[in-house]
C-alpha cells in the first residue's frame, strides 16, 4: 500500500477505532465493499503503519486505581543521555501511564494513576531521586471532561 489513504481506508480506520473487534464482514458492510477486499484493506493498513495495534480500553476506576494525576518534571539535564536515562526510568514505572517530553519550561509531563493518594505520594519521593530530577509538580484531577483517545478521522484531508 501506498502512503496514500482514500475515503474508504478512512472509513475503515474510523469504524475500527470506534470498535477494534468489528467483524471483517460488519467493517465491509458498514464501508461500503465486500469482505475480501475490506480485509486486504485493512492488511494494508496495519502493514504501512496506519492501524499499530488493537487493544481493551479498561476503567481504570473499576479496577481500583481511584487517583489520576499529572506531574510536571523540569530536569536539571537536557543532555541526549540524561534524557534517554530519565525515559529509561519512566517506562519501568507502572503507575506512569503516558509521558510526554514538552519544549518550554516543563521536560516531561507525566499521566500516573494510582489507587490511592499514600501510593501516589510514594511514587513522586522515588520520582524526586530519579536520574536529572530537578523538580516535580504534580496536580491531582478532579474529573475528566474529555477522553478521547481516537484519531480524528473526520478531519484527515484527502490524499
């Protein structure tokens, strides 16, 4: 497949972000083709990249992980390897479930979830000693207005 996408492949991607076990033959119905050619689609579109995994959304709530916060971590290095050894540290947290590195004054802005505030707080002492923290703030959320963890679709321009 081509870089290249057309309407049908971002109708595909649609219906497969809203829902990812969609039967090959429901996506091809809901697309508009049969089912071989829809299945060779998709194929194609994991293959070049577009489509990079499947996977369960869980709530985090459910499962006892009452607290989401975020923390903002400003590191006394920019240095490549100061970095690539702080992300190093980050992804072997559990409890880090996004990282961001941001330009300005902030380097990483870090989601974590944890199922009470005590778990957390222990968290952000280990996050203080890790590797070129110089400091972290951290604010608890309230509530989400928004999670939307889908690509917008209906805006890609057509190529």
């Amino acid at each position: 497949m081509s870089a290249r996408i057309d309407a049908i492949d971002r109708k595909i991607l649609k219906e497969l972000q809203e829902d990812g076990r969609i039967t090959n033959v429901e996506l091809a119905r809901r697309v508009g083709i049969s089912a071989p050619p829809c299945l060779r689609r998709v194929r194609a579109l994991e293959e070049a990249g577009y489509i990079k995994g499947y996977r369960g959304l869980l709530d985090e709530k459910l499962l006892g992980f009452e607290v989401t916060v975020f923390a903002m971590v400003h590191l006394s290095s920019q240095a490549d390897s100061d970095l690539a050894e702080f992300e190093r540290f980050v992804r072997a947290q559990p409890l880090v479930r996004e990282c961001w590195m941001l330009s300005g004054e902030i380097d990483f802005i870090l989601k974590c979830v944890a199922p009470d505030l005590k778990t957390f707080q222990a968290f952000v002492t280990e996050l203080t000693t890790a590797p070129h923290v110089r400091n972290v703030k951290t604010s608890l959320t309230l509530r989400n207005s928004k999670d939307a963890a889908m690509v917008p679709t209906e805006t890609l321009a057509p190529t």
